[in-house]
C-alpha cells in the first residue's frame, strides 16, 4: 500500500477493517492496518475459502459481511497472534 492510499483511506472519515487474504504474502497490509490504527478481521472461514470473493460465491454476501464485521479487531496483540495462520 502506497502513503498515497493510506493517507486516502485516512481522510475519507470511515471505519477501515482491513481483511487480508489467507497468503503469507498479506502481511504488509496487516502492518498497515496496524500503523494506521485500522480494524483486522479474521473470519473463520472453511480451508478453502481465500478471500473476501471467494467467500461471498460460497456464503453469499449477508453472511461473509456478517462474519467480518463479527471477527475485526483493533487489539494488536488478537491481530499479531491471528496474523500467524497466514505465514508461509
């Protein structure tokens, strides 16, 4: 994520929950998320579902924006203990 993006997301007055896919690779954003003061969800969703998409084509949209609004968090201790499931 660009400084240009974060300070975007920053200005726009919203509540940002970040929902990283289930990669290794994701880890930059929940430092973001983490640095900005965001919002993390960590659904807990079946194996193989990987992202946002994936679970809104399995669970419909109601259900995956349930589940993330259900599973955020601001604790950067929850984050940093949850974040382990998707290191490679």
């Amino acid at each position: 994520m660009t400084a240009k993006q974060m300070a975007w997301l920053n200005s726009s007055g919203k509540d940002i929950v970040v929902v990283p896919d289930r990669e290794g690779k994701n880890q930059g954003l929940i430092d973001a998320a983490l640095d900005n003061g965001w919002e993390v969800s960590f659904p807990e969703w079946e194996d193989g579902v990987k992202d946002c998409a994936n679970a809104s084509a399995r669970y419909g949209r109601l259900y995956t924006l349930q589940s993330i609004i259900e599973n955020k968090t601001k604790n950067s201790l929850k984050i940093n203990v949850k974040r382990k499931m998707f290191r490679e």
